[in-house]
C-alpha cells in the first residue's frame, strides 16, 4: 500500500507538505522547546482540501492532530512521531467584515492580535484578549473556549462565536455559519466543538461578533491591603462604571514582587504591598469616563481600601504596566495552574494552598494572580522537580479545591496535563456522555486521540 505521507503529497500540492528537519526545527510549543515529532506537517490552503486530507487520513487510520499557534497550556496540541500534524497556518484570511451587523468572517489559522488591529482599522473591537495574542490564533482560541483580560464584560471566545465551520474526522464538511444572535433552529452545534480541544472537528472558518471600538480607555494599578478590599473595589467598580469595567487583574504581592525582581521588569510601584490590581474600563466620553474613574480611586484612597495607585498618562506608561501582569518569563521555570472557584472561597483557599505548599517542600512558593471577577486564579509554583514532584503538586492545587465549588480549569482545558483530574470537576454521567460524544463523531478515535478523555472501552 502506498504510504500514507506519499498519498497525502499527491493531495496537497505547493509545499502543502512538510516532513523531517522542516517538522523537527519547529518547537513542540510557547513552553516546550523541544523538537516536533510528527509523520507528516500537512498546510491545507482550504476548507475543502482539509476535507480530502482528512477522509484520507480516515480511510488509513491516520491520527491527525490540528495545531494553531502552539501556545496552549495544557499540551493539547502535541503530537506524536506517529501522527499528521494539520497547521492552518495557509488559512489566515479576514474573509469579511458586516459593518451593518457587526460581524466578521476569519478562516481559522489567523493571529488574534492580526485580526484585532485588521478590525480596529475598521473601528471594531474584537474583545477576545490574552497574553499570547501575537501567536495563538483564531481556531485555536475557540478549540480552548479561550479566556482572558476581557471575559468580565465580553465573556469567554464562546460568547463572540457566533458560527464556524468544522471538518469532521471522516472529511465531512459542517457549515454552521450563523451570524445573528439569535437562531434557535433545532441544537446549536457550534457549541460542540467550541472548547472541544481538537478532539472533535477541525475548526476551518469562524463568524465573530463585533463591537464597537471605545472612544475613551482609563487604566490604573492600584495596591491593596486586603482581599476584601480588592473585592469592594471590584464591585464599586462594577456598579459605578456604568457597565465599562472591561480588566480587573489582580496580583498578590509575591507574584509582583517575584515578575519585578532583580533580572524582573522594573516596578512600577513599591513591591512591597499585599495586592495589586490592573483596571482597565472603557467607555464613550473621554472627559465624563476619567473623571468617573478617577473619583472612584480617590474615595477608595481616602477610605483605605487602596494605599497607592498610578494612572498612565502615555501608551507606553500603559504598557509599562501590562507588561508586569502578562510577561511572566522571570519567574519561569514554574509549575503553571489555571482554577477557578467562587470570590468569597478565593482567600481561603490561597491560604490553604500556601499551608500545604510549604508542609510539602520548604522552598516551594506559590504565585498567584488573576482575572478574579470571572472566579479565576493562575498560581505559579516554583522550584520545578522532576515528575513525581510536578504530580504530586497537581494533587496540592487540586486538593485544595475540595468543597470550594471549583474546576480544575477556569480557561485553559484539560489537553493531556489535566486529563488525570477530569472526574474532579466532571461527573461519571457527564464524561459518559462526553464519550459518546467522541464516538459518535470520531469512531476511530483519529482526532487528536489521547487529550480530554481517554477512548471510551470498545461497546460490545
Ligand atoms: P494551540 O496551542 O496550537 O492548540 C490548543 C488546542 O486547540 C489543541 O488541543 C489543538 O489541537 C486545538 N486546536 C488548535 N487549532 C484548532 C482548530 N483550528 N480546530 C480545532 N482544534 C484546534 N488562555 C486563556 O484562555 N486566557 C489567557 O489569558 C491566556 N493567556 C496566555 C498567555 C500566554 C503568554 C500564553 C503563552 C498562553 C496563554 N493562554 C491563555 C493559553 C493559550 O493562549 C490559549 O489556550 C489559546 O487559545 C491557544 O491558541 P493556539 O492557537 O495557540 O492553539
Ligand atoms: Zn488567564
């Protein structure tokens, strides 16, 4: 029988295919620097040739596994010397803008921070936005249901997708590409593959919604002596913003001093405080927002629920800021968490963890930040150990969930690294039905086999 990789280059035609030094000189991902292994690297340059790959990666029982731009957290995108790697990497397009109804068309393959100022351009927001916005891309943002900065006011990619379409395992095309809000025509299958990891469908065109872009941007950082105050903050913020809070991340006073120590960012502010927090809001009237949002820092200074605070009067003092919460290369090499829980559980629980880390390894130190207002925390752990000591630091964040109300991931997914701990925050019933979910669209189990959930045991 012809060989799979031979078939697939009479397929694909224009260095469509990419085998040996040319797969092993790409990284395995943002966190692994080791070299990628794979059969084959396959670029479609359509929906449709996707399609005739992957019926003909079916027909030979060829595990595919589809990679945007690498930077997901969970080592979901990676593959084996034994797979076909499918990049988007040719489908990069901004298909189509409805300035009417605020609506974008963008093949699956393109940078989100490409996208973003594409729109802009357009005097549309794009609200989708994280750290690794100049890599990840479109498709890989809804396989993740990605999070980030703005999910408090916009939500999740899942609130913005509007329709995609999707090739299944088998080559067969779904086109789902509704554009209004509301369609209730019958299930909403978008819905499946959005957050499915690659595991369901390759994700080859996606319908946006839009937004108009703000007129006006406030931003500070401002430290706090207590989680309570960190919380009234939040809330006076929410309710006297009028609906344009749009960030609010907080930072424990290890994380900041950690990402801003010697060989660090420089400090913005004194390192020393208890928390920090990066708002941002935007709104409509440059004027009435800034003073809205400056007299809420001013109460909250002369009452003491803050003790400091900086408002950039430049884009470059702004980036001065963003850059000590979204550039965490100082404090890596680190163990990376993503949870979330309820507000009021999130002190006890830093506290609880913080107890455990330290009865574990003496050197061990947890740095916490995040997106509070959406329940979520990221927690770096540091030093790194070998394996056994990586999964038994799993078992301590995890562990300290217990009778939280918790998940094991806010916004990063499951992929291999969370694969153990699903049946903490999912049911027996529920990862049945997730089985059968997988079963019935990938029944042999080609499709990124291996992440989310193990094979469902052959029915009999
Ligand atoms: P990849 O890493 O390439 O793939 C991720 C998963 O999606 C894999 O399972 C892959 O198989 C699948 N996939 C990729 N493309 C497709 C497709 N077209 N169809 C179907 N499946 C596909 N995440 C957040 O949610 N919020 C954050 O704030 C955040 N901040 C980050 C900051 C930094 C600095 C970094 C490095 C990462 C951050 N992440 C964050 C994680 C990551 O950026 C997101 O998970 C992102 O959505 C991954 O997109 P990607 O294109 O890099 O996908
Ligand atoms: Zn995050």
């Amino acid at each position: 029988m012809t060989n799979i990789v031979d078939r697939l280059k009479e397929l694909v035609k224009d260095g469509g295919v990419v085998t040996g030094a040319d797969i092993s000189s790409r990284a395995t991902s943002y966190w692994d620097p080791s070299p990628t292994a794979a059969k084959a690297l396959v670029r479609p340059g359509s929906t449709q040739e996707l399609s005739d790959i992957l019926r003909l990666c079916h027909a030979h029982d060829q595990s595919v596994v589809v990679q945007g731009g690498l930077t997901g957290v969970v080592a979901g995108a990676v593959s084996s010397k034994d797979d076909v790697i499918i990049s988007l990497e040719r489908m990069q397009a901004l298909e189509s803008v409805d300035e009417m109804d605020g609506v974008a068309v963008v093949q699956a393959g393109a940078v989100l921070q490409v996208v973003q100022e594409q729109l802009a351009e357009r005097g549309f927001l794009l609200p989708l936005d994280l750290g690794a916005r100049g890599s990840c891309t479109i498709g890989g943002t809804v396989a993740t249901n990605a999070g980030g900065i703005n999910v408090l006011r916009y939500g999740m990619m899942r609130n913005l997708v509007l329709g995609l379409e999707v090739v299944l395992a088998d080559g067969t095309i779904i086109s789902s590409m509704n554009r209004m809000l509301k369609n209730n025509a019958g299930y909403d299958l978008k819905q499946l593959f959005i957050g499915s990891e690659g595991t369901l469908g390759i994700v080859t065109r996606v319908v946006i919604r839009l937004f108009p872009l703000a007129k006006s941007r406030q931003t500070a950082l401002f430290a706090a002596t207590s989680f309570d105050a960190v919380v009234r903050m939040l809330k006076s913020m929410q309710s006297d913003l009028a609906g344009t809070l749009s960030a609010y991340e907080v930072m424990w006073g290890e994380y900041f001093s950690a990402v801003t120590g010697d060989a660090g960012h420089s400090a913005p502010m004194a390192p020393d405080y208890p928390y920090y927090v990066l708002v941002e809001a935007q709104g409509a009237d440059p004027d009435a927002d800034t003073d809205r949002f400056e007299a809420i820092l001013e109460r909250a200074l002369e009452s003491g629920d803050i003790i400091d605070a900086i408002l950039p009067k430049s884009e470059s003092e702004r980036a001065a800021l963003w850059v000590v919460r979204e550039d965490f290369e100082p404090v890596l090499p680190a163990y990376l968490y993503d949870v979330s829980l309820p507000i009021r559980a999130m002190s006890s629980y830093v506290e609880r963890l913080r107890a455990k880390l330290a009865a574990w390894n003496a050197a061990a130190v947890g740095l916490v930040f995040g997106h509070i207002a959406d329940g979520n925390l990221h927690i770096f752990v540091r030093p790194c150990g070998d394996g056994a000591a990586h999964d038994e630091c799993d078992a301590i964040v995890y562990g300290c969930l217990a009778g939280l109300s918790g998940s094991i991931s806010a916004e990063h997914g499951i992929g291999i690294e969370k694969k153990a701990w699903l049946s903490e925050s999912r049911s027996g019933a529920e990862i049945a039905l997730m089985r059968s979910m997988k079963r019935l669209l990938d029944p042999k189990n080609l499709l990124n086999p291996g992440k989310v959930i193990d094979p469902a045991p052959p029915s009999r």
